[in-house]
C-alpha cells in the first residue's frame, strides 16, 4: 500500500461534516469557489454534467505534495491561524474558517479527483474513493482508521499545463443531489457571492471571474434584481456600474451601524416584488424567498427572514442580499454553523444583527406601503379614469380628503384586485353619505386609520353602492319639498308627525343609520309591554308618545311634534318635557331593578336618566309673561335639565335643503359618483 498520502478521520466525522450536512450541489461548489478565493485565483472554472462529473479547475496558487497531506487533507485545518488573515497577493481576507469545507464533496459524489501544482512546479494529486474509506474508517483497529488516497500516477497530465492552480472532479455523483439545472446552479451561485463585480477588473488587480461551462456567472444570472419592484440600498452600499435593475422607485436606508458599536455596520440592499408568487424561480426549488447574508463575500446565513420576529405582510414580498462583515471577525469566536445557513442564535453579535435587520425591515415596510399605494392609486386612475373624474368634481376642501380615503385603500396589503375594487366602490359611497351628513372631519385622519377602523367607517355609511346617485339627491329634495307643502298648508300634527317619521334624515342625517325599535303613537304602556316586557302602571302610562326609537348610542329618544300653526308656551312644554322623562327614566329604572343589575346609567341633578333624551319640534316657542316668541338659546336653556331640546321646523327644512344644495347646484357632480362605482363593477 503507497502511504504517501494520510487522511485520518472518523466516519461519523465524514457523515455529520460531509454527506449529511451539505443537500445541493450550488452548496458544495460554493465551498471549493470559496478556496479558490482565498488561494488567489482570478477564475474557476466549474464544468457541470450532472450525468457524469462534476470539475473545479481554479488558476490558484496551488499547493506542493506538503501541503496537500497538511491543508486540503487535515480535518478541521485553521487556515486563519496558520496562514494569516489575508491571501498573500490580493490580501484577500480569507473566507474559509473551519477547514472542513473539503468533506462537502461527499455529499455529491462517491469519488474524488485532486491535482494541484504550485507556481511552475511538480503536480501532485491523488483520488479518494468514499467507499474504499468508508471500509478503512470502518477498520476496529484505530491504527487502521487511517485512510491513504490513491496517488495520480500522472497528476501533470491530470492537472494540464498551466502553470499553477488546483483542480477538483467529482465523479459517481449522486444523482438526487445534482439533480439542478445548469440555469439554477448559476442563480444560486450567484446569489451567495458578492464578488461578481470584481469580473472586469484587470488580473493583476485582483479580478475574479466565475465560470459555469465556459460562460462567466453575472448579476443578471442572480434573476432577483430584475424582478423588484423597489429596492431599498443599506448604508452606503451600491451595485456596480451597468448592472440592470428593473426597480420602479430606488431608496436608501443610511442609518444601518450597529448601537454601542460604530463598526459594526450592515450592507447590502433589500428588494421587494410586485406579488408574492414573483419570488419564486422556474425549475428551482429555491426561491427569492431566501434572503442570504454574507460575510467576507460569501454566505454565513441562509434563510434570513426564518430568524426574526417579522409578520408584517411585506415579509411576503421582500428578498435581498445582507452584508455583516462584523459576524465572521479575526478575533473573535466562530458563530457560523458548520453547512453556513445559520448563526450561533445566543451571540451577542447575532442578537444586535436580528435587531437591527428587524428595525431596517420595518422602515422598508412602512415606505413599501406608501409606494405601493402611489403606484396602486395611479393605475387606478389609469384603468377607471371614472374615478379621477370623480374627485377633480368635487369642491376643492373636498378633495384632499377623497384622496387620501382612495389612497388609503390603495395602501391595503393582500387584496385581490376584485375586492380592492370593491373597497373603493364602498368607499364612495361612503364619501358621499359623510359628505351629505357634514361629517367629512372623520376622513381627516384616513390616511393613518387602521384597517379596522376604516372598514368601521365604510360599513356604517356605505350603503348606497347600488343606486344611482343622482336618483337618490333628487328623490330627497322631492320630499323636502313635501315638507315644505305640509308645513305651509298647517297640516294635522299627526300628517306631518307621520310624514317625518317615515323620513328621519329629515332630523338628523344620522338617524338613517341608527334607529332602531321606532314606533309611533304608543303609550308608555304598551312600549313597556312590547319592548321591555314589563307592567307599568305608572302615573303617565297611558299618555302617548308621537315617535319613540333607541339610537345608535344606546339612548331613548322621545320625539314630540307640535303643529306648525300652533303657538305654545315654555311652561307647557316644560311640564309635558319632564313628565314624559321622568317617566321614561321610572320604566328604564324598572327594567334594571327586574334585570337584578340595578341602574348603571348615570342621571343628571334632575334625576333624568342619561339613556333618555326628548326632542319637541315647534314652530317657535312663547314666552310665558310677555306671549313673544323666546330666542332659541333661551328656549333651550329651560329643557337642559331634562336632557331635552327644541328642533324648529325651519331649521330642519333649511339644513336639509343646505345638506343637498350641491347637487342643486351641480347635480352632475354627483351622478360621477354613480359612474365611477358602475365603472369599478365593469373591471370586477
């Protein structure tokens, strides 16, 4: 047996650091790239048949008989403490640590080829075959646990006539790990080095060129730059001159140093797509998906995102390439375990990292939302010009506030484009019920409501997305006219009381929404019956309401209608206020006291419960001296007590008319409402 090459290792060894540990073929070539780094070569050329074998040829410095036994053959070789920090030509700083990067070819294949040849000297090589030493490590014996390689018999002939460099083949590959497209095996070696800039620099400069039969691995080979839709650059980070970028909008993020530690800095870039299904490569199983960080050039971190307390919906969007050098430091513990996916969690190093990632994707995100709703409302407009024209209609106070409940909705993660559609349809609508309802003001912050805020808002006023608009406006003033008519012919109190109550945004634009339980010329009596289920035999029992409903806040609304001719005095409608609440604060009471929950609602100096509250609509109000008409402040004042108030007739009529003088005005403005929700159904 020729003893003149010595490996000497355990085949646990060979299995947890080899065949088990490395699960792809872009994994293993990346390791003997990485040595190819550090033994300064310029190019490697990798030629891969994965029906036959595999080759890594490098134009490295080589290495002499010596020290292919005592580096490439010694498990666990520290090439940082024995060699130095950096390669000795282009001071390179080395990228391998561990010395076991060379096992990783068993997990391709069953037999291995190694010829190197220093700087115009001898070649030297041998071959191992796995299975020859899996039976030597096998060997009881721990003497005979030694395995000794084949020597090449011509290893210059093997290695060709150049004049130094080291060259790898692999061959009886296993056929379920190289089982990867030429195509991926590009994208992926691509992807885990950033070195690829270095290519067009002059040889004796430091270049540095990887070759996948005969053809050099490029940025573009990497498919992710030109599938973003932004990208964000960390620190001061760039991406050589020419490389193609399909970003719409680029930004930067400059604050990326590490707190309490000014030199650890973070670089790179991160890039989001336009759905999530574009991270995903053809034919790979690997997809953008994967965020690698890098130190020293090359990978000490797969799967970037699988390590952060991160679920915003960007998370489903984002990729990139990080750089941390600070992880992989000289002086300081190895953190990388050992295939190079993932980091030592507990490290002080690796702590101050994640946290520091989570903050630069959270600042992504939040400008990624804007962006994406800028470029989401533009194609709105593009596609449903409907809806442009809309809000160009509107007045111009109005507009700032349509905008931004449009571009609020546009900001919305993870809609399809049928219910983002849909949204903006119920959002118009919405805007046009709060507009007539005077309540704009509540838009005033849309653009930083939560999701559920806003969909509160646009299913508490969209109800309207059906109809025709201009319809509606018309139908209104059509009844408001008839109020008019009722009021100027005096009709009975009851004609107009039912008149009203058929038509309650005559009152209050918001009892449309919130009424409930409405009944009308019912007594105390039977509205305990009926609604409470309780026996009151109270003084004003039998006395009968015009209109009584509960509103959208809980309270007890007592409606009284006084004929529009008539002229009553403060003290009658004093004396009626506080008897009809007084006595539906005793019915309240007394259905507390059944409940067994005693009375929860506060009630005022006067004992008026807070769930009750009376409205008399009058012409006008007299005084009691004097029988003038009291100002309405003065009017009000007296009722305070009872949690009541006066609505006068001509106010009602005059608010109204105001709520839809617009459409009086320019009625075609709001029939462009209308268009443009029909518009939104024709792209549904």
């Amino acid at each position: 047996m020729n003893d003149k090459y010595t490996l000497t290792v355990d085949i646990a060894t060979v299995d947890s650091l080899g065949r088990n540990l490395y699960s792809n073929a872009a994994a293993v070539l990346s390791e003997f790239v990485a040595n190819a780094w550090d033994a300064d070569a310029t190019r490697v050329e990798i030629q891969f048949d994965p029906n036959n074998s595999i080759s890594i040829l490098d134009n490295g410095c080589g290495m002499t008989d010596g020290e292919l036994n005592s580096r490439f053959l010694t498990v666990g070789y520290r090439k940082r403490v024995v060699e130095g920090m950096a390669s000795p030509r282009f001071k390179r700083p080395y990228m391998g640590r561990k010395g076991i990067g060379k096992l990783s070819a068993f997990s391709l294949a069953d037999k291995m080829v190694v010829s190197s040849r220093k700087q115009d000297g001898p070649s030297h090589g041998f071959t191992i075959d796995a299975k020859e030493m899996e039976k030597s490590i096998r060997n009881t014996d721990p003497a005979g646990r030694e395995y000794h390689p084949e020597p090449l018999a011509d290893a210059a002939a093997e290695f060709g006539d150049r004049a130094n460099g080291t060259k790898i083949v692999l061959s009886d590959l296993r056929v379920k790990r190289v089982s990867i497209t030429e195509r991926a095996l590009r994208r992926r070696l691509a992807r885990r080095f950033d070195v690829l800039g270095l290519a067009n620099l002059p040889e004796d400069q430091g270049r540095f060129v990887i070759e996948i039969n005969g053809e050099p691995v490029t940025y573009e080979d990497r498919g992710d730059l030109q599938k973003l839709q932004y990208i964000w650059y960390l620190g001061d980070y760039e991406l050589p001159d020419g490389v193609q970028v399909s970003a719409e909008a680029e930004n930067r993020i400059k604050d990326t140093s590490i707190p309490g530690h000014d030199d650890w800095r973070i670089s790179g870039w991160i890039g989001s797509v336009a759905k999530p299904a574009d991270r995903v490569f053809e034919a790979d199983d690997e997809s953008m998906k994967n965020i690698i960080v890098l130190a020293r050039k090359r990978p000490i971190q797969e799967g970037l995102l699988d390590h952060l307390d991160f679920d915003k919906h960007f998370a489903s969007y984002v990729t990139g390439q990080i750089q941390a050098d600070f992880l992989d430091q000289d002086d300081q513990e190895d953190i990388a375990t050992s295939d190079r996916q993932r980091l030592v969690e507990d490290d002080e190093r690796v702590r101050a990292f994640n946290a520091k990632m989570k903050d630069i994707f959270n600042a992504a995100s939040d400008k990624w939302s804007e962006l994406r709703s800028d470029t989401t409302t533009k194609a709105l407009y593009e596609s449903v010009p409907e809806v442009r024209e809309w809000i160009t209609s509107l007045p111009s106070d109005r507009r700032r506030p349509a905008q931004k409940m449009i571009s609020r909705i546009s900001s919305i993660d993870g809609l399809n484009d049928d219910d983002r559609n849909s949204l903006y349809q119920s959002s118009i609508a919405a805007f046009y019920k709060l507009q007539q309802n005077d309540e704009i003001d509540k838009l005033k912050d849309v653009d930083t409501m939560s999701e559920a805020q806003l969909f509160t808002i646009l299913s508490s006023y969209a109800r309207f997305e059906e109809l025709e608009y201009g319809q509606i406006i018309r139908t209104r003033l059509s009844v408001i006219g008839k109020l008019e008519y009722l009021l100027d012919h005096n009709e009975l109190e009851n004609r107009t009381r039912d008149f009203i109550a058929e038509n309650p945004w005559l009152l209050d634009p918001s009892w449309e929404r919130a009424t409930e339980d409405l009944v009308k010329e019912q007594s105390f009596k039977r509205i305990a019956k009926e609604q409470f289920n309780l026996d009151f035999s109270d003084d004003a029992a039998d006395d009968r309401l015009d209109i009584k409903y509960l509103d959208g806040g809980g309270r007890q609304v007592i409606v009284e209608f006084k004929r529009y001719g008539r002229k009553v005095k403060i003290s009658e409608l004093t004396l009626q206020i506080e008897k009809y609440a007084r006595a539906m604060t005793r019915l309240l009471q007394q259905a507390d006291a059944r409940a067994g929950s005693g009375s929860h609602a506060y009630t005022n100096d006067s004992g008026i419960d807070a769930r009750v509250n009376v409205i008399i609509i009058v012409k006008h109000v007299y005084s009691d001296i004097k029988d003038e008409i009291m100002p309405v402040k003065a009017a009000n004042d007296r009722v305070r007590i009872f949690n009541a108030r006066f609505l006068y007739f001509s106010d009602m009529v005059e608010k109204s008319k105001e709520r839809y003088q617009e459409f009086t005005e320019n009625p075609a403005q709001n029939d462009l409402a209308a268009k443009a929700i029909h518009a939104l159904d024709k792209i549904s």
